[in-house]
C-alpha cells in the first residue's frame, strides 16, 4: 500500500462545468503525477509536480491544469470539461530506492462528461 | 523520445498453459529503466518489476519470469502454468530521466478454466 488516496472515485459531470479531481499521499514523497486511461493508448502523463508549487507539463495537458500547494496533496483541475475528458484518472507517486526510481499508483478515478 | 509497443492486444488461452506477453521498447537514452504492472478487473494498477538498463539479468519470481534483452530491445513478460487470478490487463513500460514513465497500450489476458 503506497498510502495514496484519490477522490471522488467516480464523477459524472456535464459539459462545461468545471471538475476537481484530488490525490493525497501520506509519505511526503516528491514526485507526484497524474495520468488518464483510456482504451488503445495504455496511460498518458497529464501533468505532473516535483514539489510544491513546482509542477510540469505531460503529453496530454490541454485542458488541464494541476496545483500542489501541500507535498501532500497534488489537485487535477478540468476548466471547462469536454466529453473527451471521459477517462480514467490515475495519480501516482515515485518511491526511490537505492538504484532508482519507481511510481506507485492510486484507485483511480472514472470520470464521465455527459 | 521513448516509446513502447505491445503488440499484443488480447490474448486468451487456457489455465495451466504458459503464455508470454511482449513487449519492445525505443529509447536514445543509455540509461533507461523497464517496468510491467498488472490491472486487475478490480482496477488498480499493480507494480510487478523494474529492470534498470544495465542489468540484464533475466528475473524470476515464482511463476512469473522476464526476460530482459538489449540487442532486440525487449522485456518479455511469461506466466508460466497460468491461473484465473492472472487474468488481467498487463502493461510495460519504460522510463529514462525526468520520472516520467511511458506506457504500452497493455495487453489483456483471459484465462479461461
């Protein structure tokens, strides 16, 4: 257990409104990252942070935007969502060891945008 | 830029019987790491193996196995004597500097009793 949560589990929203999706750790690790799941591209980085305040953009960050204003907490923010925004969402965080670097991940969050 | 193609989009077979689940890799990186997880029908994602790029050592662990090969660029993936609780979606996927992890487009395996 990597002690990550995620919340809500499930959403469902209509166009346009915006949505909030939240990832909590309990460890203080640094690394954190949110990616979305969809069927026939496996999972793909959105957005991800390597502190607080410090946060990067993935390869899908259109119409997202991320802030972590606590090591603890790594919030995923759709504007205005899309129906292109149905997905999974996953957060995760990256656990060192002595040789590298490994991400552990959340429950999840199915998110639909009628 | 990295990327990870399993080929494989579905595979089926019967319990008991051994099946490996590919995986090829592309990276300019010399220093890169390989990773398997493993999504059950309940959801999560699993994290089964890392491999760093200069250890290619073959792994195993019980009735899993992997086979890491750097002159082909794969990380292959074998079940051996399959079980019902191995059905799953299976995803490889690499990583080289940044902790940004690239991910296959997964396998799902079925086995059937």
């Amino acid at each position: 257990d990597a002690g990550i949560t995620q919340s809500p589990r499930h959403k469902v929203t209509e166009t346009g409104t915006p949505v909030t999706l939240r990832c909590h750790q309990t460890e203080n690790h640094r690394y954190m990252y949110w990616y979305r799941q969809d069927p026939g591209h496996g999972l793909r980085l959105i957005h991800y942070s390597y502190g607080v305040k410090d946060t990067d953009k993935g390869e899908v960050s259109d119409g997202y935007s991320v802030s972590r204003s606590k090591t603890e907490d790594f919030l995923l923010t759709l504007e205005s969502a899309t129906s292109s925004q149905t997905s999974v969402y996953f957060c995760a965080i990256s656990v060192a060891d002595a040789r590298a670097d490994t991400q552990y991940f959340g429950p999840g969050t199915r998110l639909t945008v009628l | 830029a990295q990327k990870v193609t399993q080929a494989q989009t579905e595979i089926s077979v019967v319990e008991k019987e051994d099946v490996t689940l590919d995986c090829v890799y592309e990276t300019r990186d010399t220093t890169y790491y390989l990773f398997w997880y493993k999504q059950p029908p309940s959801g999560e994602l699993v994290f089964l193996i890392r491999r760093n790029s200069f250890d290619e050592q073959n792994e195993i662990s019980g009735r899993y196995s992997w086979n890491f090969q750097k002159s082909t660029s794969s990380f292959n993936f074998t079940i051996t004597a399959s079980q019902v609780v191995d059905s799953a979606v299976y995803f490889c996927a690499s990583q080289a500097g940044a902790q940004k992890l690239v991910f296959g487009q997964g396998t799902r395996l079925t086995i059937n009793p």
